[in-house]
C-alpha cells in the first residue's frame, strides 16, 4: 500500500505540490490526469524518492520513503518506474539493459538474470530484439523495453510516467496495451497520462490534479461522466 | 645519404633518449590521468560553486607554460629540500599538467551523460557507485576519448621540455647528436620519425575504438 499524507513539496520559491493525500492499495490501478505543471511528475519522483519533500509524509507498505534510515536503493527494487523520456542505456544491448540491475543490484547470478530478462522482454513482446542496441530501435519499442526492464525487478508497484506522450501517434497503442496487459495481470500501478480513453479503460480510480492540488478523484464514470469540481469540468472540455 | 659519420651507439643513444620521453609520458599520462579523474568526479560532485577552490588551482596549471612550471617546481623541491631528481620532479610536475587538463575532460564527459540516464539508473535501485561504473564511466569514456587522446599525444610532445631539467629524452638526445656531427637534417629526421612510430599507435587506438563503439550509439 502507497500511503501519501499530506505532502507538501517546493522548488525554491514555487510550491508545487500543495498537501496531497492518495492512498493506493495493492491492485488498484489509478490513473493521475491534469494539466501541463500541475505536479503529476513531481508526485512520481517524489514516491520513490527521486525527489526530496517539504513535509508530509510519503510510507510504502509501512516504509517512510522519506525518513533519515531508510534504504531507498532497496526501496526502489520494488516500486519500479518509467518516464515520459525513453532513458535506454545506450551502451548495452536491450538484453543487458535488462539484465543490468537484476545482476548488479539483486546480485543475481548471470545466467538466472538473463532468463528474467528474456521472460520479460518476451512478455513486452520485443523476443526477436535481445542482441540489438537501443537506437535501432523504435520510440515504442525503446519504451516497451523500458518497462520490461523495470519489471525484471520484480516490483510491486509501478509507476507510469506518461510513458506514451513522446511518441508517434503510431506507437502509442502497442505502449498502451502494454499497460493495460499489466492492469489486468493485476500490477499495482499509478500512471499519469494525457490519453483519456486509456485512463477510462483501465483504472480504478483517476485522479485529477489542478495547480499542485488533487482537486478530484473518483471512479472512471464518477470523474469522466460527472465531475464534480469546475476545474474537472473545464480541463475534460479542453482535452475532449 | 648513406654517408654519414651516424653509428650504432649514436643511434642507441637516440633509442635510450626515445625511452626516457616514454618513461616520462607513461609515468605522467597515468598518474595525470587517475588524478583528473578523481578532480574530474569531485568537481561535478561538488558543483561548480563548492569545486571553485579546486577549479581555480586547475587552472594556474592549465594556464602557466609548462616550462616555467617545471623550472618553478625544480627550483621549490630544492628549496623544501626534498631531494628529488630531475625525473621524479619532471614526473610530478607533468602529472599535475595532464591532471588539470584531462579533469577538464572528464568532467566534459560526465556531463554529457543525460541527467534523465542516470535517474534511470538509480531508479533501478543502483548506488551512485553502480550508476558511475556500469553506466556514467561507459558512456563518459566514449565522449572523452578523442580529447584524452589529443592530450596523451600533446603530453608526449612537450615532455621534451624536460631537457631543461638535465634529462637527456629523445630531442635532447638528437641536438646533442647535432651538436657533435653536424648533421642537423638527418638527425632531426631520425628523431621526427621516431616520435612518429611511437604517436601513430595511441593515434589509431582511438580511431579503432571510435569505430567499434560507433554501431551502438
Ligand atoms: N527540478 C525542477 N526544478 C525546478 N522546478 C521544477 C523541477 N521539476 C519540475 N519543476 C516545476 O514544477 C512544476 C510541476 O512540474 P511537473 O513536472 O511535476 O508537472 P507535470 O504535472 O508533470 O506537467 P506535465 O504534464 O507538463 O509533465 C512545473 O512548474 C515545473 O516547471
Ligand atoms: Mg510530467
């Protein structure tokens, strides 16, 4: 469970994320819409402790993220997270790429890091890609394979950067429904994202975020079919 | 063209010449470059406002001739009556001299490594450490290699100015040839070539590891 209570967080003088409360339970999918720096991101990175906090405080399954002792190197081996940017390590196969973190951080031997890594890649459907370099590889593809190497961790939790905006139009559906296989495998997840009828689709629960504030969160039909806040109202007109 | 009063223990006397400018390239090259890399990491760790005492001392060493820096270290050894032969302090001095230069290098590489690679990085769980050798050094040291070459090479060329300090490396060797035979063309030549034969190796390396690595990025 991802407990955020109250979190307050600030770059110099700007406060962008203004006391935001989310309780996200194991399975659930909930999905974060809202517009251009209104804190989707911030909230992400601040999660798995990418980013420092103000105040509040952020606990997984129990763990303050954020307290002096914690671990965040072990904390991180089980919430996996992809960008918006595909961050491919250029310098390595889409094999190894895979294969690094399960080696170098799990400390698994080489031969049990390469069968996860082909097990995911297989699942993300890039079997026939294991020995090519990430730039010769499409944008999809690079993040398809972004993800496969965040679940060759064995998360528990994910989070999904709007992992599809920078994008052809073309590669966004085979992203997507990568996502959607992972809902339905039941992945605890929080994806931010700018397309509508995927957040319909799969999530739980979505959540709107306005100025650093979750001015709403509801059910798909609750928020999409009946917003409740004006902010909800005009932000669904401008994207529909 | 073959007559010449050249013979073979004038050209052993190049050769041994030819092996001090390695010995002083190597010893300094290696040192110089451990320590650019340690000032290179420290520098970008520190960001530039903390790393400005460090930046600063840099580059005196970037910028004072290295000539005068060797007659200065020379004379300061003598004074803190440490003892050091000339090889030790044209060694140390050098070192110091391709230290600052290549921390410049180094810290040119790290940051061109994105910002967003090595978030992805440590969003995997890595350590700084495992972020810096698995994915920081791999990608920096494709970006640094031309340059490090470029100083390598330079290094080697003005380690001749060493013959200030009474080391006998492969130009002072030549003049003193000259000096004696009165042969400058022919002599210089020999020299020319030799510190041709020993650049053109460390010249290709680089091209040849450009080309392996250029396929994958
Ligand atoms: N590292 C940073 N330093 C300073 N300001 C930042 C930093 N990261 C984000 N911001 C600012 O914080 C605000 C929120 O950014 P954030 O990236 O969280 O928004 P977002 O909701 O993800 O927007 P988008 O939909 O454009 O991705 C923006 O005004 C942004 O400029
Ligand atoms: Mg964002």
């Amino acid at each position: 469970m991802i407990e955020i209570k109250n979190v307050r967080k600030s770059f110099n003088a700007l406060e962008v994320l203004k006391g935001i409360n989310l309780t996200v339970n194991k399975g659930e999918v909930v999905t974060i819409i809202g517009g251009s720096g209104s804190g989707k991101s911030t909230l992400l990175t601040c999660i798995n402790g990418l980013e420092p906090i103000n105040s509040g405080q952020i606990t997984i399954d129990g763990t303050d993220v954020h307290a002096k002792g914690t671990d965040l190197n072990k904390l991180r081996r089980k919430v996996g997270i992809v960008f918006q940017q595909w961050n491919a390590f250029p310098h390595l196969t889409v094999l190894e790429n895979v294969m690094l973190a399960p080696r170098k951080v799990l400390g698994l031997a080489k031969e049990k890091a390469e069968e996860i890594a082909v097990k995911q890649l297989t699942h993300v459907g890039l079997r026939e890609k294991l020995s090519v370099y990430p730039n010769r590889m499409s944008g999809g593809q690079q993040q398809r394979m972004a993800i496969a190497r965040a679940l060759a961790m064995s998360p528990e939790y994910m989070l999904f950067d709007e992992v599809t905006s920078a994008l052809d139009p073309m590669l966004v559906g085979e992203v997507l429904d990568t996502l959607k296989m992972l809902a339905e495998e039941g992945m605890t997840m929080i994806c931010v994202t700018h397309e509508m009828a995927f957040a319909r689709d799969v999530s739980d629960r979505v959540a709107f975020f306005h100025h650093g504030v979750m001015a709403e969160i509801g059910t798909p039909d609750q928020l999409f079919g009946a917003p409740q806040h004006p902010d909800t109202q005009a932000f669904l007109a401008s994207v529909r | 063209m073959f007559d010449t009063a050249l013979t073979w223990s004038d050209l052993a006397f190049l050769a041994q010449g030819a092996a001090m400018t390695l010995a002083v390239t190597a010893v300094s090259v290696t040192a110089g470059t451990v320590l650019g890399i340690v000032f290179g990491v420290l520098r970008v760790q520190l960001g530039a406002i903390w790393s400005a005492p460090l930046t600063f001392v840099l580059d005196v060493f970037r910028s004072v001739p290295l000539l005068i820096q060797l007659v200065l270290g020379n004379a300061l050894q003598s004074i803190a009556k440490l003892g050091w032969a000339p090889f030790t302090t044209s060694c140390v001095v050098l070192s110091l001299y391709t230290a600052a230069y290549c921390s410049e290098i180094i810290r040119g590489g790290i940051d061109a490594v994105p910002a967003t690679t090595r978030r992805a990085a440590r969003s995997l769980g890595m350590t700084w450490w495992q972020d810096m050798r698995y994915i920081v050094a791999p990608l920096a040291t494709r970006v640094s290699l031309p340059a490090w070459i470029g100083l390598t090479l330079g290094v080697m060329k003005d380690s001749a100015l060493v013959l200030w300090l009474g080391l006998i490396e492969l130009l002072r060797a030549s003049q003193i040839l000259v000096t004696r035979l009165q042969e400058p063309l022919f002599i210089l030549l020999i020299c020319g070539v030799i510190y041709f034969v020993i650049s053109f190796p460390i010249a290709r390396l680089g091209g040849y590891l450009e080309r392996r690595w250029s396929p994958n990025d």
